[in-house]
C-alpha cells in the first residue's frame, strides 16, 4: 500500500505566517466565494456532549481542497488552563481525495472568527464609527479585538467579567478598560462571552449602533436578548446555522422573526443586497463561525508553504 506524507500546521507558525490584516482580507473574499457558489459548505454538525459542551464537525469545500474541522465548544475548559475552543483541521485533496494536512484547528478557529467581527464591523457599522467597546475578553474576544486593529478601529474599551483578562487585551491594543456599560456605550459592540446570559437587552439599544454577537455559537447560548435582537436590521454568516444555532435562535423560536428578516453577510459583501440602509440603524451581526471561514485560512496557508513561506513537519499515514 502506498504510503502518503501530509503536513503538519501548528498553531505558533499559524498566527506568525498569517496576519490579523491577512486573515480579515482572506475572510472576506470567503464570505463571497460562498455566496457566488464557488465554495461549498453544509451547516455544522452538532455532537452534544453533556456536562463539558459540544463537539462540531464542520466541512467545507473549495480552491481544490475539502476539509473537515472537528472541535469542541467546552465552556468549562477555561477552569483548567485549556481553550474552550479545541479542534484540529483535516485537509484533503478535491480531486484525488488524498490527505494533504492535520492543521491547528484552534488556531485557525481563533483568527478566523476575529477576522468575521472585522469583516461585518467593517461592512455594517457607520462610516464615522470609531469606538469598539468589547465585552468578552478571552481567546476569541482578543483575536477580534487584534483583528479590528488590524482593520483600523485603534479605539476601544474592553469589559469582562475577569478584569485581568480586559486589562491584559486593553494594553495589548492600547485600548482602555471599563465595565460592560462603559463597553455598551461604543459605537460598536462585540460580545464575545460564553453566552450563559444575554448582556443586551432592549434598552441598551440605541441609533446608529453596530453590534457583532460572536459568543453564541451554539443550542441553548445567548448575547442578546429576543425582543432585542427583533428591534434590530439583522444579520448573520448562514441562516440554516444561526437560526438554530446562534443569537437568532431564541427571536426565531419565539416567532419574532424570521428568514425574511435576515440577511446573509455574503450578499452584502458581494453587493447584491443591502446592507445599513442609513445613520440610524441598529444593526446586528450574527457570528456562529462558518467552516468556509476556516477553509479561507487553510487556502492561504497551503498557498504559503506552496511559495516556501511556511514551516510545517510532516507525518506519513
Ligand atoms: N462565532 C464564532 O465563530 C465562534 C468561534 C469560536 C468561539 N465562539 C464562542 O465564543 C465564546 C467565547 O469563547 P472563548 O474561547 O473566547 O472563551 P474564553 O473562556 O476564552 O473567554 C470568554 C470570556 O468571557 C468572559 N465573560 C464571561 N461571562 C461574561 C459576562 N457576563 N460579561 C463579561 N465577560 C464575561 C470570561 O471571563 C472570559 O474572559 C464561546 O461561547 C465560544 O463557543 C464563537
């Protein structure tokens, strides 16, 4: 039987060969390539996994390869020094089907869901828009606010329940800290928590708001209350995901709202819909993280060590 090599990708040469600003650029055009039909991608697979949280699987196809990302969501983990978010990426060839690569599932999954935030800050909130307020300040709430540098918002106040934790991202940034009140009042919001509670209701809302909902990703998880995400313009990566997965999830059940109601990023950013109608609107992004955002990322990096810019080991199955 013949024997094949394929790469080993870790996390270290990851965030060293692709950059906050590179991952956004790379983001972006995935958001289009799927809305174009170039890339494909069925709704993750949920594998509950009861009391430490979920396993999903997530596949997607395009650019000559498919890759399968198989991680978890264990809200818990953060309580014994590991990521909530665990996972590793499988790489295969689209034409022959052969391995190519074992990639860090984690940190693709950490890059590319700050490069998501940048993507919709970018395309949804007001052109004067200046202030992020963050609320969240974990792993993935420091990507996006590493990555909204990275898209030029050099302005921001980082709010978590851990003030070590906001501190240590605010100096990080050159940010400032402050409570979630203090966050709530940017022209911005990202909330990037474990989402037990929702941190917004209605009365946080105001004109000209932009809000990113990242940390609601799963069943049974939510930022922002129903009646308030009902009062906002709506947005999310993949309605088949967020409207039962995601900060849509519970306006959804409740028959607040429904697909009409909603628009996919992917149209936006391709042109072909709508996307902030004015100053005044509230807008909400719904993040539940899409696998062809990390097929973005495994694109650049088999392109990287394709040109010889990447460092990878290697293992023979
Ligand atoms: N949308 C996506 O694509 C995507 C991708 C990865 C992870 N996630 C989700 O994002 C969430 C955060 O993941 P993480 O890996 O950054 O977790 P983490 O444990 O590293 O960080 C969460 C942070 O939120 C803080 N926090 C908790 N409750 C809070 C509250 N009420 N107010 C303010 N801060 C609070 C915690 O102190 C912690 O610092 C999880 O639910 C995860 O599943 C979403």
């Amino acid at each position: 039987m013949s024997r094949r090599k394929a790469l080993v990708i870790g996390g270290d040469e990851i965030f060293r060969a692709i950059t906050p600003q590179r991952a956004t650029q790379c983001v972006r055009d995935a958001f289009v390539r799927h809305h174009n039909g170039e890339w494909q991608m069925p709704a993750k697979v949920y594998l509950t996994n009861e009391p430490h949280g979920d396993f999903r699987a997530m596949p997607a196809s395009g650019d000559g390869i498919a890759i399968l990302k198989w991680v978890t969501s264990f809200p818990d983990n953060r309580a014994k020094g590991l990521p909530v978010v665990v996972g590793v990426i499988l790489v295969s060839d689209a034409t022959t089907g052969e391995w190519l690569a074992l990639v860090d599932g984690t940190a693709v999954t950490a890059l590319r869901t700050g490069a998501a935030a940048a993507v919709a800050t970018r395309a949804l909130a007001r052109d004067d828009a200046a202030t992020i307020g963050l609320v969240g300040c974990g792993l993935h709430g420091t990507w996006a606010g590493r990555c909204l540098v990275a898209e030029g918002y050099t302005d921001g106040i980082c709010a978590d329940a851990d003030e070590d934790a906001a501190r240590k991202v605010a100096d990080e940034l050159g940010w400032r800290t402050g409570t979630t009140a203090d966050a709530l009042g940017c022209d911005v919001v990202t909330l990037v928590t474990p989402g037990h509670a929702p941190i917004i209701t209605k009365r946080h809302l105001r004109e000209g708001l932009h809000l990113n909902a990242l940390g609601a990703d799963g069943p049974g998880k939510a930022e922002v209350d129903p009646d308030a995400v009902a009062a906002c313009r709506l947005f999310c990566d993949e309605w088949a995901q967020a409207s039962h997965g995601g900060e849509l999830t519970g306006a959804v059940a409740q028959g607040l709202i429904g697909r009409d109601d909603v628009t996919d990023l992917g149209g936006v950013l391709a042109g072909e819909e709508v996307g902030r109608s004015g100053p005044a609107d509230i807008t909400l992004f719904d993040s539940t993280g899409l696998a062809i955002q990390d097929l973005a990322l495994v694109v650049e990096l088999m392109r990287l060590h394709e040109a010889g810019h990447l460092k990878a080991g290697s293992v023979e199955l």
